[in-house]
C-alpha cells in the first residue's frame, strides 16, 4: 500500500468506527497500523486522526 491509502484506511476507520471505542489507545493502534511509530508520518497521522475524531464528537452531539 502506498502512503496515501494508508492514511485513506486509518481515516475510513476513524471516520466509521463507533465513538466510545475510539480512545487514544485506539486511535494510536489505528495509526501504528498505518504508520511506523517513532516517524514523523506516525505522528503527523495521529494528530490528524484526533483531530477528525475530535470533530465527529462536536458534530454528532449537536
């Protein structure tokens, strides 16, 4: 898989996935599956899947 699908997948599974089951540990093993941690891709993939999950929260409680 290239760069970009990874990042497609891991946001697919945090766009999709149920709320309550996405909690920092998963979202760092969702991004651990798509990413080598301890890289800077690994990082940057982490931030951006907590920022989309972070705006789900926002939107789906309004």
């Amino acid at each position: 898989m290239t760069k970009r699908d990874n990042a497609v997948a891991a946001f697919a599974k945090a766009s999709t996935a149920p709320l309550q089951t996405l909690t920092p540990a998963m979202l760092e093993s969702i991004a651990a599956s798509h990413a080598r941690r301890g890289t800077h891709d690994f990082d940057q993939l982490l931030a951006k899947l907590t920022e989309t999950v972070e705006a789900r929260r926002v939107r789906e409680a309004a």
